[in-house]
C-alpha cells in the first residue's frame, strides 16, 4: 500500500494511473476505520471493477458545526493503515487540513435546498462542507468511480445532484449499509455510546424494522408509520429523536403515501451522540 500525504504526490500518481489506461476507485472517509467503510473498498474493487482503490482520510473540519465533535472525533491512524492494507486498499490519501484549506481559501461548493433538510436542518453548514472537501478530494484523485456507503444516504444523494450537475465524470456508487450483528449500523461514532446508550442505540435500526413490517403489511399513510417509529423510539430513556421523516429517494420531497422508491430515514440522540440510519424502499 503506498501512502501519500500531500495532494501534489497523490494526484502524480493518478495523473500516471491515467496516462497507463488504469481506472482509479475512490473511497473518501474521515477514518477510525470500520467494516462499513472497508465494503466500499470491496464494492469499488468487486462491482465497479477498478484497477486500483484510493482511499482518503480526512476528518474534514468544515463539515462539522461550531459546538460539534470535531476536536474529539476518533483518530488512530496506525489501526487505520493496518486496516486498509488488510482490507487491499492500494493508496491511502492522508492529507492536512492546511493542504485542503490554504490559508485564505474561500470557496465553497453548494446544492442547493437538499442540504437544507433533515440532517441540514440541525446541521446547517455540514453538507456544504461535505461537497466542498468532496469536490477538493476528487480534483487530486482524480477516479473514474466514487463509492459512498446508504448509511449516509442524504450525503449520497447531495454528492450524486453535484457530480450530475458539475458534469463530473466520475461514476458515483452506493453501498449498503454494513450493521452490527444485532442490527446497529457501524459507525465512528458508536465508540462514544456507553453500555446504556449501546443498548438504547438499537432503536434506530429497530424503528425501520418497525416502518418496514407496516409497510409490507400493506399500510400507506407515512404519517401512521412515522408515528409508530416514533413511539418505539420515544420508549427508549436515553433517546432523542431529531428527525423521523419519509421522502420520495430522488427529490427528498416528503410523502404523504407510500411510494416507491422511497427513503426512510431518522436522526437520534443516544444521549449527546447524534445516531442515523435508513431504509430505502425499492
Ligand atoms: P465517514 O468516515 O463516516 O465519513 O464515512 C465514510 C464513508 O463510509 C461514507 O461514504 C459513509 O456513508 C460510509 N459508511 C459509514 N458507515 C457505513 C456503514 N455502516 N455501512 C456502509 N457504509 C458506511
């Protein structure tokens, strides 16, 4: 596994990549590695069929909110790198804040409204700090194909509207959502949930169980189903629901009536950590 940590040696070696007709798969993450992130490299190398995958990790200070956990969000590089080489990555891209944001940088990338909503709403600046570093990362490493996991579907969907509407060429893919045996979705942040809150935290994925048998048993109003999801969270001490909400997967519009396909999606509080997770009905 090559490491690089500089972007002028990073997009180099995809410049070459490129010069030799090798396709470059790109995997961007903020680290404290999990099984989560290691699927994308899988699905970049399995289902996108890449010659090569890149990963990046960048804990990316212009995503996160003034009283958010930038300053102490996860960090271990050294299990990072044993993890990645484990997992076949063939570069990983670790950059410095100061590489990515030149003293003086003022440019932002934003989409419009669809940043605004669900996870925006609470969090306002994040998903124009999340396309602006995503756009930096891909301009470096220059991949003919992005993978980004469902666990961040509102994420995906924004990067997806950007790629589209910058006339990116670069084939972005979504993976599904890798979960813990009793069903939590991995996550960086599982790691600040004490036992209480573990237990607690199997709500979210318990909710969407809920949302998904209501569904298959033939109910159609959302504001029913929402309300069902919302009492089995509301039984939980240490939960706090953001958001509980269903939208139409392309337009993030809300639904009134089930139709595919469809995103069901939620934000909780398990004590001060903010969980999300979701089902996409197809
Ligand atoms: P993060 O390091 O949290 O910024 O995540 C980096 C990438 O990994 C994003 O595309 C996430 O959607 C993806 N990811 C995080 N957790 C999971 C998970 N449990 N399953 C699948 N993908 C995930």
């Amino acid at each position: 596994m090559i490491l690089f940590e500089s972007s002028d040696a990073m997009r180099q070696w995809s410049t070459s990549q490129r010069q030799h007709n090798r396709t470059i798969g790109f995997v961007p993450t903020m680290g404290f590695l999990h099984d989560g992130h290691l699927s994308l490299v899988d699905h970049a190398r399995r289902h996108a069929r890449v010659d090569s995958v890149v990963m990046s990790i960048f804990v990316n200070p212009t995503q996160f909110g003034p009283n958010e956990d930038f300053d102490r969000y996860p960090r271990d590089r050294a299990r990072d790198e044993t993890m990645a080489r484990q997992a076949g990555v063939d570069v990983l891209f670790l950059p410095d804040i100061e590489d990515i944001y030149p003293a003086g940088a003022r440019t932002f990338v934003e989409v419009e409204g669809l940043g605004s909503i669900m996870c925006g709403a609470s969090r306002p600046t994040h998903f124009r700090g999340v396309t602006t570093v995503v756009t930096k990362l891909f301009n470096i490493v220059l991949p003919h194909v992005a993978v980004f996991g469902q666990k961040d579907a509102q994420q995906f969907l924004i990067l997806h509207r950007m790629a589209r509407d910058l006339k990116l060429d670069i084939d972005m893919r979504m993976a599904p959502i890798v979960r813990e045996p009793d069903g939590l979705a991995m996550s960086s942040r599982n790691v600040y949930l004490n036992d209480d809150e573990r237990r607690q935290a199997l709500c979210l994925s318990q909710s969407l169980m809920i949302a998904r048998r209501l569904i298959e048993d033939g109910k159609t109003s959302t504001a029913e189903i929402i309300d069902a999801m919302r009492s089995h969270v509301g039984a939980h001490s240490l939960a706090r629901p953001d958001y509980v909400t269903i939208r139409d997967l392309d337009s993030l519009d809300e639904l009134h009536v089930v139709k595919k396909p469809m995103l069901v999606a939620l934000a909780v509080y398990i004590g001060k950590t903010r969980l999300i997770d979701n089902w996409i009905y197809t």
